[in-house]
C-alpha cells in the first residue's frame, strides 16, 4: 500500500520538517529543465542501488515523476528494501508547476549532462573530466587549424581556453575557418572566436588576444599554459612558438597543411630529450614554405588536423593513450594513406 500526498503537501512538509526530503526520479536531462526546490534528483534506474548506499530508514522521502506512475515504482522498490516512510507526489511535476511551488533548474545537473558522454566512457570518466576543467589550453591561430581545434576543445569543457590572433575574418577564409561566420567578416577573429565558442558553452573561460604572437609576448602568453596548439601559418613564428615552449617546458602540438596533406606531431618538451620542431624541421635563413594563400588548400584538410590536434591536447591533459611525441603522422587524405614517421632530437639542435 502506497502513501499518497499532493505536490502541495509534499512541498509543506518538506519545508517544515529537518527529515523530510523529496526525490525527483525523472531522468538527469528532465531535472535540468527544473525541478522542486531542495529535492534530491535519482533517476529511477538508480533508486535500487543508491537507496541502500545514500538513503536513511529513519528519514522520510517524498517520491515525484512527472506525471506520478514512477514515482509509484520508486515507492514499490522502497518498500521491499524496507523503507517505510515513503510517499508519492499524486499527479507529479505537472501538478507541482501548475501550483506554481517553487522549483529551480539545478546547474550542476547541467554540467553532468553536458559531459555525461564522457563520463560513460570508459577509460575516461568524471576524473579525466576533471582535469580538463582545471586545464588551460593556449591555441595560436584562430584560422583554418585553430577552428576546429579551440571549438572541440571548448565543447570538451577545456576550463580556460586562450586564442592569439591579430587577423580580422576575411570572406576567403569562411571555406576552412569554422569558428567565423559571414557576419563576423571584419570583425577581429579573437572576437569572432570567443562569441561562437561561449555560445557553445558558457561555462568556460575564453581568453581572446587580439596580438601577433612575437618575440614580446610569447614568454608571458605560453608561460602560463598546460598545453600550446600551433594553428599557425607561418615558419617564423612557429620558431617563436616552439623556442619559448622548449624554454618554459610546456609540450606543444604541431599540425601543417598543405594541398590535401595533413602533418600533425607533438613536442613534448616537459622531457628534456624530447625533439622540438627544430630538429624535425632546421631553420633556414629566411625560407618560408608556401601556405593556404598561394598554394590553395581543402577545406576539410586544416578541420582534420585541427581535430587531431584538439584530440592529443585532452590526450596529454587526461594522461589517456599514447600521444603522437617523436612521430610525424603525415595524411594524404587524397588517397587515404596515413603514414607515422619517426624522429629523434637532433644533436645539433641547441634548442634544448
Ligand atoms: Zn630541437
């Protein structure tokens, strides 16, 4: 025999009484729309096996769906675990809002859904997530490479996202540039950047610098990273990029693209014999290799890399798998042929 209550009954003694607490049974995704103030959210599927762990035979529970027909299933299960002072809310959510009780719309229940992929996944969990939301990623580049890159990492839940660039968005660059959009063109990329990538997840911190990086501001904007994505286009200031990564120990993820050729690798230089890109590509005076301007490039090729950059930055962050250090993964995605190359520091590469 179930004890049934209204949603105004559950609501008042609820709010009266020190050991009377109500139990959303709904589903983590129907609570984050709103659910009574104070109460408890277990879905249903986890009454059987939190109740014993969490839940107290003294106190008494206050059971709600929505409409009233799991709430009479959490009250069943309740009982024959022995729970005795259980009771259901007749009619449910539906008939707590058209009372106008009080509810809220919990944030941390959004935040767990948001992630909640992640948190099923095995090998990954609530811990890697963790480490994600206290790491900061500093991207070079809001272009071609950094688009897909700083969105999947944003949407990932990257806690402080840091993105260099002094460009304004360009007509010519929507083809590859996913982070901007037609209305943006004018505007600073950084901006472009930050707007789209806190739209798509307000609860992140982005950091826009409307800088070249160069040889002033490199120190005091890599210093402070966990992890640098070069989404750069040029050789000279990703000599910058990598001395000052290899000063500071910070590893940092390569990618370049040519045509329909993608190249990705990671420096990891935390590790003092680690190769930078000093000894996987030499300086010469002066030599700068063609990029996207002249030579033209498909669009999907820098949105591949940038993944795979996006993709080794929560590698090093979460400590899962094996990251691309001492290998170049060089793509042609023309014809579908991977190739890892391997590398070792080179002597004479005083950079270390
Ligand atoms: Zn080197």
């Amino acid at each position: 025999m179930i004890n049934s209550v209204t949603a105004a009954q559950a609501y008042h003694s609820c709010n009266k009484v020190e050991n009377h607490t109500i139990i959303d049974v709904r589903t983590l995704e129907e609570c984050a729309r709103g659910t009574p103030k104070n109460a408890i959210n277990i879905a249903l599927e986890n009454i059987n096996q939190l109740a014993e762990q969490q839940l107290d035979k003294n106190h008494h529970y206050y059971f709600i769906c929505q409409i009233g027909i799991r709430s009479k299933l959490a009250c069943q299960q309740m009982l024959s675990l022995g729970f005795n002072n259980v009771y259901d809310v007749d009619n449910g959510f539906n008939e707590w809002q058209s009372q106008n009780l009080p509810t809220i719309t919990p944030k941390t229940n959004q935040r767990d859904l948001r992630y909640s992929r992640h948190h099923k996944l095995s090998g990954f969990g609530r811990t890697a997530q963790k480490k994600l939301s206290s790491a900061h990623v500093v991207i070079i580049g809001a272009g071609g490479l950094g688009s897909p890159s700083a969105l999947y990492l944003a949407a990932a839940g990257v806690g402080i996202i840091t993105i260099v660039d002094d460009d304004l968005v360009q007509l010519s660059n929507l083809q590859r540039q996913i982070l901007h959009t037609t209305k943006a063109i004018g505007s600073p990329k950084v901006e472009s950047a930050k707007n789209q990538l806190s739209a798509l997840n307000p609860d992140i911190t982005i950091n826009p610098i409307n800088q070249k990086l160069n040889l002033e501001n490199s120190e005091h904007l890599i210093r402070q990273a966990d992890v640098i994505i070069d989404g750069t286009d040029n050789l000279s200031t990703r000599y910058i990029v990598n001395d000052t990564c290899v000063k500071y120990k910070k590893p940092l993820i390569y990618a370049a693209v040519y045509e329909y050729e993608a190249q990705i690798s990671v420096f990891d230089l935390r590790t003092t014999n680690s190769p930078c890109l000093r000894c996987l590509f030499p300086q010469s005076d002066g030599f700068e290799p063609e990029n996207c301007s002249t030579v033209g490039v498909l669009g999907v090729v820098p949105g591949f890399a940038g993944i795979l950059q996006a993709t080794e930055a929560i590698k090093i962050i979460t400590k899962i798998g094996e990251p691309l250090t001492n290998k170049l993964l060089v793509c042609d995605l023309l014809d579908n042929s991977f190739r890892k190359i391997k590398y070792i520091p080179d002597n004479q590469c005083n950079h270390h």
